[in-house]
C-alpha cells in the first residue's frame, strides 16, 4: 500500500473511474500487461495554441494521469501491483502550428513518477492531433506491466479444503469399490 500512501501524500483522492463513453472497455489484461483505454480530462476543453495555454494544457494532461490511475486501481484492487508504466501515448488537440506537445504531456508522465519512482519512468509518444473526441485537449493511453496477486494458501481457503475433502472422499469410495 505504499502507493496509496504516496497519493495521500501528494493529496491526490482516488474515486471510481470515468465510465467508457461508448462500445469498449476501461481495461484490457493479457498476460501480464493492462492496456488502458484512452482518457481525458473531464469537462476540461480547449485547444493548445488557440485557447489553451501550455500550463493549461499540462494540468489536463496532469489530470489524465488521475483519471488513467483511478482505471489502475479499479482492475488491479491495489496499486502496488503496477510493476511499471510502460508505454504512454499522449495525443494533444492542437492546431497544426503548435509545437510543444511534449511539454504538454509531461503532465501526465511527471505525475506517473511522482507517484510510482522508477516503476513510473516509461517510453512515450507526444503527438498533435487536428482534433480530439467532445473537444478535450489531451487523450491519454497507457500500456503497464502488472504482477499477479499474491495467493493465499489453499488450505486457509473454505472453498478450496471443502472441495479437497470431497476429492479425497471421492478417491476412497472408488477405493472401496
């Protein structure tokens, strides 16, 4: 839980994520990598170079990260179980003269740090886009490596000693036959 004491620390107060604004998921697991879906900043609008600053720009890209957080700890229970962010593709609505994409991003990848260390520090893609979905000024994707739940021991599972007995029990009355 030392991830949910750094959010603390940071003041930062996890609630349930967005929900999907049409046909797909918050979340995709294979193997050991959690694809996030693209986020953006809420009710946040504008676009960078005609009437979003870079600093505005940087706080919804910061604000992103918490959305996009809030997905982690919604499919994985606790956040410790991030072994790293791996992959960040920011998308930044801005008109095509705008330049400081990545100034943008580091909205989202400084929060990434700030809160995961080294499991935060993570390959990533600014790019500019002509538009994005509801006007928003950043979408945000993550790829993260994840590690499986630590498991309890069968034998201090009710579920998993019931249906031990019952396989033992099974075994003796064929035994017996």
């Amino acid at each position: 839980m030392k991830t949910e004491k750094r959010l603390k620390e940071l003041g930062i107060e996890l609630k349930a994520p967005p929900t999907p604004i049409a046909n797909y998921v918050n979340a995709v697991r294979t193997g050991n990598l959690l694809y996030l879906a693209g986020k953006g900043p809420g009710p946040i609008k504008g676009r960078l170079g005609e009437n979003m600053s870079v600093e505005d720009g940087y706080k919804a890209a910061r604000a992103t990260g918490v959305s996009l957080i809030q997905v982690m700890k919604a499919e994985l229970g606790d956040l410790d179980r991030v072994v790293r962010i791996v992959k960040v593709l920011g998308m930044v609505n801005c008109t095509p003269e705008f330049g400081d994409q990545p100034k943008v991003i580091n909205g989202c990848s400084d929060l990434f740090v700030e809160v995961f260390g080294d499991r935060g520090k993570h390959a990533r893609s600014a790019v500019g886009m002509g538009g994005l979905p509801n006007q928003i000024p950043v979408e945000v994707e993550v790829i993260v490596e994840v590690s499986d739940p630590p498991r309890r021991a069968a034998a201090k599972r009710p579920a998993a000693r019931k249906a031990a007995k019952k396989k033992v029990a099974k075994k003796k009355a064929a035994k017996k036959r």
